[in-house]
C-alpha cells in the first residue's frame, strides 16, 4: 500500500510561475576579489599591523570582507517571483489577478529606457542589476501605473500573468 503523499503549497496554489532571483556567482567573486585585497591592505599596512604584525588580525579583516559581501548580496538574493492563481508576488509585494492589465515583455535597451528617462515616479520597480530583460505589467484599479520586474525568463513570466488575468 502506497503511503499518502502529502500536497505542498505549490500544488494548492496552483503556481504558475516562480523565480529566485539570486546574485550570479560572478558577482560574489568579483565583489570578493575586491573587498579582501582592500580590507587586508587596510588592516596589514595600517600603522598597528606594522608595528605588531598578527595572522588573526588579518584573519579577522578576511572574515569582516566576506561578511561584508554576505550581508549585501545575501537579502537580494532572496527575491521571489511567483505567479499563482491569486496573482503576482513579488517579495512581499503583491498584485492581484483582477489588478493585472497589459503585459508586455522588454528587451535590454526597452527596459533601460522604461526605467530610465521614460519612468514614472509612481510606478513600482522590481529590479535586479544583473538581469538585463523585463516585464511590464499595467496595473488596473490602483494608485500605480504599472509594474516592471526584472527576469531571466520573460516570455515565461508574461504567458503566466496572462493566464492568470485571463481567469478573473
């Protein structure tokens, strides 16, 4: 006799869509190959280093540089996109089905214009610097015009929005 199996959250929402989007490894090295050179040239040529040369004092410098990083890069990296059947999640931010409009899908220079020279201060931003491509969705029934959201996978994002809007 199989044993029962045990129905997620996932499964009960109905997820359209999701995706985290976390920091790329790259930008952990190149912020790491930055911050411990200049953490250890602070701490190693600084004037009580010269004095009393220490390994844990360095050790120490080393340990704050990748803290440092962590702290900056870790919150962003926890970032969810979720499309389920009650409408976007975005973080803590959430837009319902009935609230979603048009959707378009942005490329690189498109995006950079729409949240550059073209946005609206008015409008919601959700955007990684890492990820180049978008969506935008127009809002419906609210103070903000529209939503633009950084993904890797726009067209994926913006088929599951529209079948979500399409059903309320």
């Amino acid at each position: 006799m199989a044993a029962p199996q045990r129905v997620g959250p996932a499964v009960r929402d109905n997820i359209e869509y999701r995706e985290r989007l976390a920091v790329p490894w790259y930008w952990w090295l190149v912020a790491l190959l930055f911050v411990i050179p200049s953490m250890e040239a602070v701490v190693v040529l600084g004037p009580q280093m010269s004095r009393r040369p220490s390994l844990w004092v360095a050790l120490v410098g080393v340990a704050a540089s990748v803290g440092l990083v962590a702290a900056v890069f870790a919150p962003a990296s926890r970032t969810t996109i979720r499309v389920d059947r009650r409408g976007l999640r975005i973080g803590a931010l959430s837009l319902p089905a009935e609230a979603i409009g048009r959707i378009r899908v942005l490329d690189r220079p498109t995006t950079r214009l729409v949240t550059g020279p073209q946005a609206r201060a008015d409008a919601v931003l959700r955007l990684r610097p890492w990820i180049r491509e978008s969506v935008q969705v127009e809002v419906l029934n609210r103070r903000e015009p529209y939503w633009v959201i950084s993904t890797r996978h726009p067209e994926q994002l913006a088929a599951a929005l529209g079948r979500v809007a399409s059903r309320s």
